[in-house]
C-alpha cells in the first residue's frame, strides 16, 4: 500500500454554491472511497455535535468518523463560542491531514467558516493555514472542502471546482428541513 500511495495525486476538490448538495456530494464520495478501501475521516465545522445527522450514523456503520467540529448557525451563539469551536477544532482537521492516516479527509463546511464576517476568524482559522494544508497535504491524500462562499485562492488552487446552484427549492414554498434530506 505504502508504494501505491507514493504513485498517486491526492486532489483538492471542492464543493461550493448555494445550492444543497455539497455535503451530499463530500459524503457520496467519501461512500465510494470506502468502498474501494480507502480510509475516509470527515470534520464537519458548522454542524454541532449536540445534534443528529443521518450521514453520520450512516458512515459509522461503515467505520468513517464524522466529526462535528462547530456549534451550529453562528447567530445561534455567541461570536466568543464559535471563535472557540474553531479555535480547537482547526488544528484537529489540519493534524488529521497532515497526519497521512487517512486517504480522503472531508472539511465540511470549512468554507463557510472561512466566509464569516461577522466576527474576527483569521487569528483562529487562518487562511493561509488553509493554503498551506492544501499545498504541503501528504501527496496521496485527497481533500475536500465543502460550503457556501469558497475562497478564490482556495478555487485557484483546487484541482476540481464544482459549484452547485439552486434553480428551485422547496424552502422557498415554506417547507421546512426534512429529516433524511437535510439531516
């Protein structure tokens, strides 16, 4: 295995757009990986742990760790607590990257932290973090970034850039989340 992996490009895709379907897409990928045996560690940064998803119980039947980094909406808490959840959460993902363990690592919803100004985030989940993570990865890891907004020096270097737009949804009729689609 250890000369397979010196044989391979691991990839940077990301998964962008205010469609739905981005995590969908991580976790379709994620559910291939593991069927052609690669080992998939996946960290959530927005979701809460406090909470249940679906994907999550679905992938620890198939041995894949999800990690739910954050602690929800970021008007659901105080800018202190989600500056906090980053500010541990961060160096957990990066170190489970640059770790080489696994073959594909998801950072779910890494965009849409990176995207928020409400509140100071670059002292606890720097951007050039980010892009030194994508461009010093061990070389067989692939990564995927999630979540609305992704940043234009993260899209430039991607090897794979898929933006999913929304042409119509049904939260648009006043339907709301639906447990086993969203969560």
């Amino acid at each position: 295995m250890e000369q397979e992996n010196e044989n391979k490009k691991g990839l940077t895709l990301v998964y962008s757009g205010d469609g739905k379907g981005k995590t969908t897409a991580a976790v379709g990928l994620a559910l291939r990986a593991v069927g052609r045996g690669l080992s998939v560690k996946i960290f959530q940064f927005i979701k809460s742990p406090q909470r249940s998803y679906g994907e999550q119980i679905a992938l620890q039947k198939l041995g894949v760790e999800m990690i739910q980094l954050g602690i929800g909406f970021t008007w659901t808490k105080t800018p202190e607590e989600h500056r906090e959840a980053l500010r541990i959460g961060w160096p957990q993902a990066r170190d489970a990257v640059m770790s080489g363990e696994y073959d594909l690592v998801i950072l779910d919803e890494l965009n849409n932290a990176l995207s928020i100004d409400t509140f100071p985030i670059d002292d606890v989940l720097p951007l050039n973090e980010v892009m030194d993570l994508i461009n010093k990865k061990p070389t067989h890891v692939h990564l995927v970034i999630t979540g609305r907004n992704a940043k234009q020096e993260i899209k430039d270097v991607a090897d794979l850039v898929s933006v999913i737009d929304s042409e119509k949804h049904y939260y648009d009729e006043g339907i709301p989340a639906v447990k086993g689609i969203e969560f």
